[in-house]
C-alpha cells in the first residue's frame, strides 16, 4: 500500500511538478480517465479524459444532464468498472491492479442509483448487516452498527420487515443505511434523495454533512436537486462526458448561462435574483443561494 | 360524475400473512375531469398505493373505485380495459422495461392497443420526441440505459397510448433539471389540449406549484386534503409537521413580509414572484 501511495506520489509530481504536497490529501485522483461500455474503436466514449481530484475529507457534488456520464464515473469509484483508458486512483491505489479491490471496497461505500439494485436480503436487518458481515465485522458490532444506521434513516422501527414489501422511498433509506453500516472512509451517493419527501432529504443530508465533520468522510453526491449541490464544499459540472465546471457552489451557481447551457438549472432563489440582476438591472450580489441569502438581498432594497 | 371518485377506498397488503399492512384507509375522493392534480405526502404515506387502484393495479380491500361514474370492477374480466384508459408510469421505470429495445418497449402499448403498424410508429416517435430521447437511442437496450434515460423511456411508453387518465408516479425523479421542465411543459400542453385527467405523484413542492391545478395530500395512510393548490400551500405548518414542504420561492415571500416588505405570503410559483416583485417594486418608487 505504501507503494503504490509512493507510485501516485511520483506519477503525479511528474504530470504536474509542484504539486506534490496537495497528492498526499487527494483521497480519489482520476488522471485522463476514458470509458467506453463497449469493446469497439467506433464505440461511444461514455467518459473523455477526464482529469480529477477529491481531496480527503471534502464533501464534493456532481451535477450533470441524464447521461452525461455521473454514475459511470461513480462506478468506476468502487471498481464496478474500469478506466478504458487513463487511470484512477482511490486513496492511492489503483484501481485496474485486482490486489487493491478488496481494500478499495472495504474504504468506498456506494449507494446506487436504485435501490432495488442494492437490496439483496429478505429482512431489512439482515439487509443492512449484509455489507458489514462480508468485511468480517465481528457479530456483536454489527448488531450495534445495524441499529446506529437504522435509527440514523428513522427507519429502526421497519428493522423485521422485508425490503421489498417497502415504499420507494423507505427502500432508499433501507441502501443508505447499509451503507453508512460499513463505516466507510469515503461515501458515493448517486442521487440517494431522489425519492424522498423534503423531510427526508433534509435529514438524509444533515447525516451525511455530520459523517463528514465529525469523522472527516470523504464525500461524493451526486444529484440533480441544485439546493444540495449548494451545500457542498465543492461542484463538479459533467457534460457529454467531461467535466464543464469545477468550483465553489457560488463560482458554480453564479454562471446560470453556463449552468443552464449543460441542461441543468439554478435554486429558485438564485433565478429571482438573477432576474432582478438581469431584467431590473438592480445592483444585487450574483451569488446568492439559500432562502434566506434571497431574501436578504430582495429586502434590501426596500430599505 | 367524475373522472375519478374513491369511496372509503381501504387497501391491506398481504391480508393473513406476518405483513399485513393497512396502506391506505377510508380514502374518499372526487377528481373532476380535466384536473392535473399533483399528489404529495410523506415516503410511505400511501401515494402508490392510491394511485394503483385507478388503473386497476390493485383491488380495493374495502371500498370502490369509479372512472367516469363506473365501478372498475363491476366486471372484473372487463379489468384490461381499464389499463388502456388509465396509464401508469411506475415509480421504478425497472418495473416497467422488458423489451429488447428502447423503440420496441415504447412500441409495446400502443400495439397491444390493435394499433396498425403505421399508426404505432407515428405514436412512438411522437412519445420519443415529447421525452427527449434522440433516435440514437431508439436501438438501444433499454437496460443500457443511464437511470434518467430508463425513466424518459417508461415515461413514453405510456404517452404513446394516449390514455383519458395518465398517472405518473414520480416522473420527474431522476430528470435532470432541463428535461424535468421539458416533460413538465409538455404534459401541461398535452392536458390543455387533450382535456384529460392527469395524476402527478411529486415530492417537488416547485413543481407542483407550478403545475398542477389542484393538490391531493396523503398522511398516514388518509387523506389529508384535496383542494386548489394554493389553499393546500398555504397550510404551512400542518405541511411541514407531516414531513412536506412550501416551495422555496414561497419561504422567500413569507420572509420578505414578515420584514414588512408589502408583498402576500402566498406566491408559489416564479411568474407569481417576479409580477409580485415588479409591483412594490414600483410602489417603493411611488412612495419615494
Ligand atoms: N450498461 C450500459 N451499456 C451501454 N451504455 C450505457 C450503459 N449504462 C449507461 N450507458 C450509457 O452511458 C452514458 C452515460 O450514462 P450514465 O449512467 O453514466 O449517465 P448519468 O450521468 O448517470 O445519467 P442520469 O442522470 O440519467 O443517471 C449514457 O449515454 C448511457 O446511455
Ligand atoms: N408490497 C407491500 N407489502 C406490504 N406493505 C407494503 C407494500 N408496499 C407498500 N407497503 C407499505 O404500505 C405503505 C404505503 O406505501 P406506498 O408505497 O403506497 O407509499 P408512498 O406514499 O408511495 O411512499 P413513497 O413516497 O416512499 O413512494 C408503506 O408503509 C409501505 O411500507
Ligand atoms: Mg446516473
Ligand atoms: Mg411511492
């Protein structure tokens, strides 16, 4: 393991010299990663070179049109798939060399895109137990984490019924759970919030930002809800498979040109005032997020 | 009559068995025709389970179910009959994909439908055009498909039957935003010139503000309201206390007025903010 951190290290410090202190803390590095679901030269590149860094500990969003290449990217996170072309590097380990697998699994938890995916046993505790007994977790911790998890989705009370028998977004809460489960380094939510009520994203949310204070997890969420992307540390725009836009939520979300260009739209809060901006010609700051950032501005000028 | 009515509609899975489950209880409901009617409440409060009752999906435990005055199941083998006058796009598009091909799955209703062949190909690239999936696509296994991409794909399936009722059961899930807007639009065009009923099951509150005429919140199993979307938005605490929300935009003007900012707390959708704006925006300049 030391080696091969030592291989990023010295691979990294010859593509980009002087950037070698900042390869210690990048948990995932992809470096010209190309992907292509099939074997063929005329395939279709679903990835283009695409060259990235998730620092340690950052809590990162990606945004992107339906099938620009987000969950494929994902994939390639937990080494469901591997890079046609290019490489991609988890905590220092490559992921095309098979004796990293093991450790990269047991670090990187992903929660699919759908649930249904994700759900394999015929009792919700069994479910969330799944991931944790495979890493040889002794039993007596994981009856202790299947409960943490369970009452961290409020979904404790469910623990004896069967995943399919649930809701679709109780099955939702049932993937996040046996995720956070395994206690990963590093969490990939593919649009984990998709179908739940605004109670439920909000709570999903605040559990992921606490993991990723308190115990320093790194992580990736991908998502179409703007409002999310704009709590996080950082925004990656994907398009077609490359990676438009890389930035603080307020460089990202300021360019609503650009944003929308790639399919994608802005809060409702930052459209007001981008029209008040644009169409009222009023002097109001470009990156306003939140609710109360909006209205903030907009009561401004009435005083 | 109405397109739709409930009568103390009670659903119980798994009845005798270690999951029985009460789903949905004593619901009573009249949907006239021509609504677009957007369905809230919280994850497991009962939204599918309604929802599949008006296409005949399930059968009511206790209570009935009328489509345009008639109980769906007076006849039972007249059941089928009902799936064509009433779509349903499912909450999971897996659940509703089978073909080989994305052209093939779309094409799959409308041919059971006793459609000719002609008439089917105009109706699937019709339906292909109002999701916005490229005829590069259409050869494609809908299984190699992104997840916003299965779900345009299931979503069209049913569009190309042109059903009296469409049921969509979380459609936009998934959508990226332009798309969600995109599809949004387009069934709201689709509803004004077909006159038809359409069923919208959303946890967006923006969009079914924005959209839908009237709003049907389920809590607990029962149904909480069935009223214009504006009377149901303006129920704010009960909203938030079952889980639910106000759009943001409306947060902002319940913020702005309580300021003193002379603007109404009920603004729930952008071309209501932004005409609401421009007004004490010049009355400031009057004032002045
Ligand atoms: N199993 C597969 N086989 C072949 N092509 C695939 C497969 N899965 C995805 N694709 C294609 O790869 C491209 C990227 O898909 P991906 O699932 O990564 O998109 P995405 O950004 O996650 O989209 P969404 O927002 O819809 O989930 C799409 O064009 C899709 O059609
Ligand atoms: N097949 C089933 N067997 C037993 N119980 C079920 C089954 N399907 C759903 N339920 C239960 O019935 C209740 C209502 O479920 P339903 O799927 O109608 O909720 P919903 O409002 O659509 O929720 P969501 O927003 O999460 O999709 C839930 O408590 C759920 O656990
Ligand atoms: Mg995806
Ligand atoms: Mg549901």
């Amino acid at each position: 393991m030391h080696e091969s951190i030592l291989c990023v290290i010295l691979y990294i410090s010859m593509a980009c010299p002087g950037e070698r202190i900042l390869a210690l803390t990048e948990y995932i590095h992809a470096v010209n990663l190309s992907f292509s679901y099939q074997n063929e030269p005329e395939a279709p590149q679903v990835l283009k070179d695409v060259s990235l860094s998730v620092e340690k500990g950052s809590f990162v969003a990606v945004l992107g049109h339906n099938g620009s290449g987000k969950s494929t990217l994902a994939k390639h996170m937990n080494v469901i798939l591997l890079p046609s072309g290019g490489s991609l590097f988890v905590n220092g380990m490559d992921t095309s060399l098979e004796e990293h697998l093991w450790e990269i699994r047991q670090q990187v938890g992903m929660v699919f895109q759908n649930p249904d995916n994700q759900l394999v046993a015929t009792v919700v505790e069994e479910d969330v137990a799944f991931a944790p007994e495979n890493m040889g977790v002794p039993p007596e911790e994981i009856r202790r984490r299947v409960e943490e998890a369970l009452r961290t989705v409020g979904m404790w009370d469910f623990r004896d019924h069967a995943p399919h028998r649930l809701s679709g977004g109780q099955k939702q809460r049932i993937a996040i759970a046996g995720v956070l489960a395994m206690h990963p380094d590093c969490i990939v939510l593919d649009e984990p919030t998709a179908m739940l009520d605004p109670r439920g994203r909000r709570e999903v949310l605040e559990t992921i930002h606490r993991l990723n204070r308190e115990s320093g997890m790194t992580v990736i969420l991908i998502t179409h809800y703007m409002d999310e992307a704009a709590q996080a540390d950082r925004v990656v725009v994907m398009d077609s498979g490359t990676v438009i836009a890389d930035g603080t939520p307020k460089e990202v979300f300021s360019q609503v040109e650009l944003i929308r260009s790639a399919g994608l739209d802005v809060p409702q809060t930052t459209d007001l005032v981008h029209w008040l901006r644009t169409e009222k010609g009023l002097d109001l700051p470009a990156d306003c997020l939140t609710v109360e950032e909006a209205a903030d501005a907009v009561a401004k000028l009435f005083s | 009559m109405y397109a739709i009515e409930a009568q103390n509609l009670t659903y119980t899975y798994g009845i005798k068995t270690p999951f029985e489950k009460t789903a949905i209880r004593d619901v009573s409901v009249q949907i006239p025709a021509g609504e677009f009617v957007g369905v809230i409440g919280h994850t497991g409060s009962g939204k599918s389970t309604l929802i599949q009752h008006i296409n005949g999906l399930l059968r009511p435990t206790s209570g009935k179910l009328l489509l345009n005055g008639k109980d769906i199941w007076e006849n039972p083998k007249e059941i089928r009959k009902v799936r064509f006058s009433a779509g349903l796009v499912f909450q999971y598009p897996e659940h509703q994909l089978f073909e080989t091909t994305v052209y093939k799955d779309i094409a799959f209703g409308p041919t059971n439908m006793g459609l000719s062949e002609e008439e089917v190909r105009l109706r699937v690239e019709e339906a292909a055009e109002f999701t916005g999936i490229s005829s590069a696509l259409m050869d494609q296994s809908p299984f190699e498909l992104s997840g916003g991409q299965k779900r345009r794909v299931a979503i069209a399936g049913v569009i190309a039957m042109r059903p009296e009722v469409l049921i969509l059961d979380e459609p936009t899930a998934g959508l990226d935003p332009r798309g969600r807007d995109k599809i949004l639009d387009r069934l709201r065009r689709y509803h004004q010139a077909q006159k038809n009923t359409v069923l919208l099951v959303s946890h967006s509150m923006e969009d079914v503000a924005e959209y839908c005429t009237s709003a049907l919140v389920m809590n607990r199993g029962t149904l909480f309201a069935y009223d214009t979307v504006e009377n149901v938005f303006c129920r704010t605490e009960e909203l938030e206390q079952m889980g639910l929300a106000i759009p943001a935009i409306t947060q902002v003007f319940h913020r702005l007025a309580a300021a003193g900012i002379p603007v109404s707390r009920n603004v729930f959708t952008m071309d209501a903010a932004k005409q609401a704006l421009s007004a004490a925006l010049e009355g400031r300049g009057r004032n002045a």
